[in-house]
C-alpha cells in the first residue's frame, strides 16, 4: 500500500476531500521525523512506536582494498508494532 492508497482510502471512509487528508498524512509523517531527529520517540497507543535505537560502534572490513575501517556510533529509526497490532497481523 502506498501513500497514495492510503489517502484515498481514508477519503472514502471519512468523506473528507483527498486534499485535505494528504495535507495531514504529510504533516503526521514530518512531526515523526522531527521528533525523532530530535532525539524523542513517538508512542501511538494500540499501533506501535517510533523509536531511535543506538548502533554501538564497530570495526568493518572493506575486502576490496583489504583494510578495516571503524564505524562510528550512530542512531537509526525503528518501529515497534503494539502487542494487539501482532496479534491482528498473526
């Protein structure tokens, strides 16, 4: 499903123009991203979470000119689906 699908399909069940709604999914899609890159998860109760996870630094290998290179400590994005979110998808 896409962004498109979605808007639509929120359209036809709220009756609400598809203008309107990709105005809100948007804006619903950057207030996440700006809270998480500003350091704050968003929890959603009953969906699931958006969580920044910590990668500890680490040492990697670049086979094709044979040295290893140090990965530095950084923050990645993550969801968390709710326990009645994996039950429905079980």
């Amino acid at each position: 499903m896409t962004k498109a699908d979605i808007v639509s399909e929120i359209a036809k069940k709220t009756g609400v123009e598809k203008v309107q709604i990709q105005t809100i999914v948007e804006t619903f899609m950057e207030e996440v991203k700006g809270s998480l890159s500003n350091g704050e998860n968003v929890y959603l109760r009953g969906f699931g979470s958006f969580i920044i996870k910590k990668r500890a630094q680490k040492v990697a290998r670049n086979i094709s000119k044979n040295t290893t290179i140090t990965i530095p400590e950084h923050n990645i994005p993550a969801f968390k689906p709710a326990k009645t979110f994996l039950a429905k998808v079980k």
